[in-house]
C-alpha cells in the first residue's frame, strides 16, 4: 500500500509540475499572437468546451483580440474574426495560407492528395489549377452543360408532377437532381445503379470529412487513426469509389481506342474525357495517371455543386 501510495503522489506531483511549468512557460514567451493558455498534450481545446464551437470562438475573441492562436493538439491554428484581417489572409499575403492541412479523410479519397483542393501549394498544384481554370470550369465548359442542366430539370419536374397530391420531401428532389447532373457532367452516361451508389459514397465522405476527428488533431499518433475507426471505414468507401471511377475511365479509354476522332466537338466532352485528351497531349510538367484524374474528378464534384444550380 505505502509503494502504491508512493507511486500515486509521485504521478501527481510531477503532472501538477508539468502543467506550472508550462504555464510559467507561457507568461514569458511573447507571442506574436495572442491566445488563451495551454494545457500540456492538448494545448487550448479545453477552451472550446461548454458551448457550441462558434460561440466559444467568439467569446475568445471579445477577450483576445480579432486575432488568435490556437494550440489543437499538435495543430497549430490562427483564428480571424476581422473582415480586414480576413482580407489580408485571403487576399494580400494569401500565398502564405495556400496549402490545406492534411486531413485523413481526404489524403484517402483524394489518392494521397492528388486533387486540387487538398494539394500543397506548389508545382503541381499550379498545374491542377491551370487545367481546371481553362479546360475544366471554365465558362465555355459549364455552358456545355446546358442540355444535362435542361434534361435533369424535367426529369425533376416530371417526378414531382408524379407525386401530386402527395407529400414531396423536397430537399431529398433537390440533391438528386443536383447529384445527377453532377455525375453526368464528371462521367457522361453511367448506370443508375452506379450513380446512386457514388452519390451514397460522396454523402459519407461528407459526413467523415465534416465531423470532428482526434485523430486529425495528433497526426504523428497514426495509431488514433485505426482506434477512432475512421481510417478503416475511408479505405472501404475509397475502394468501392475507385471501382466506380476505374470502370468509368476505361470505358472512356475504350471509346477513344474505338473512335480515332473522338472529342473533336468540346461539346460532347465530360470531365474524364477532358483529362484523358490532356493526358494524351502530353505537354504536361507533371503526368496525369488515373489516380490523378480520380482524384480531381473527385474534387470537381464538389466544386461542380455551385456551378449546377
């Protein structure tokens, strides 16, 4: 019992002398940043219990100033609350704040970040862009879409029409009309039975990536990762995502292989057959493999959702 009783007291002391000489630590340390105190491990993130995270960032505000650090864990963070402040971020030093962090969710599904939203800022990245900005999303090309934009709309129009007098849950019209023209514009004809489970693959992936994870907090604990469970469910969802996307791919190869002159008319062009005629050129810093387009098609799905109204 004395050993015990020993042990114990010893544990104590030394986690009481970590937390006084952190926060020792703390007072005289001059922070270019203002911030609330540090717990040791997990840094401010008690800060943000007790109330709905906004409201506790705003609070924090009122206390420290449009400005603040966050210390999440082992993620280092800035909090604005200033539209000027905003503005010099976004705008004037924006090259700085380019890169994303690197998130599980997304270094999975977007195959090691290989996309353009989650990509570090660099090279490669500037690459992405170039492509998405004049051949991907550029106006001419969400204009190409009318005719699916004008398909979709009646097929809407026409399930609702089949519903009259009954209860319509318009939300849930809404999202497969938008989902639909979404696929259609990023894979050109697919299956339904495709269709319906790409769109219940992206609804999880939103779910996981929206959510808040531990493990995003600790990134050199990757065993969190496997604990939280959320590592295993990505990889399942990333699987049956690539078949999807892999089958697609070669069915647009085969169409090229088949038809010499095929996407003469950028008209009659999806997003797949966009990167595959790009690949085929040739004239790239950065080759395009099918991971590459898997996972920029992945990412333009997203970014397709405020083109397609």
């Amino acid at each position: 019992m004395e050993l015990l009783s020993f042990t114990l007291n010893l544990i104590t002391f030394f986690f009481f002398a970590t937390i006084l000489l952190t926060l020792i630590k703390e007072r005289k340390r001059s922070h270019t940043i203002p911030g609330p105190w540090k717990l040791p491990f997990i840094g401010c993130m008690h800060h943000l219990i007790g109330s709905l995270p906004h409201r506790r960032l705003k609070n924090l505000a009122q206390k420290h100033g449009p400005l603040i650090h966050l210390q999440l864990g082992e993620v280092s963070a800035a909090v604005v609350s200033s539209p000027n402040l905003a503005k010099e971020i976004m705008k004037t030093r924006d090259l700085s704040f380019a890169s994303r962090p690197e998130l599980l969710t997304f270094k999975i599904v977007c195959y090691d970040s290989k996309d353009i939203l989650f990509s570090p800022y660099g090279d490669y990245w500037r690459q992405m862009r170039k492509i998405c900005v004049t051949e991907l999303l550029s106006a001419k090309s969400v204009r190409s879409f009318h005719n699916i934009r004008q398909d979709e709309v009646l097929h809407l129009v026409a399930a609702i029409g089949q519903l009259a007098g009954k209860s319509v849950n318009i939300t849930e019209k809404l999202f497969s009309h938008t989902s639909s023209m979404v696929c259609r514009a990023a894979f050109g004809q697919v299956s339904k039975e495709d269709q319906y489970e790409f769109v219940r693959l992206m609804k999880q992936v939103a779910a996981l990536g929206g959510g808040f994870d531990i493990a995003d907090l600790f990134p050199s604990y990757k065993i969190l990762h496997v604990l939280t469970g959320l590592k295993p469910k990505l990889l399942q969802i990333s699987h049956k995502m690539d078949i999807i996307f892999e089958s697609s791919i070669k069915e647009h190869v085969k169409n090229r292989t088949r038809n010499k002159k095929f996407i003469a008319d950028s008209n009659q062009e999806d997003l797949i057959d966009v990167l595959l005629r790009i690949r085929h050129c040739g004239d790239l810093q950065f080759p395009i493999a099918n991971d590459n387009i898997k996972a920029i098609i992945f990412a333009s799905q997203t970014t397709l959702n405020s083109f397609l109204p």
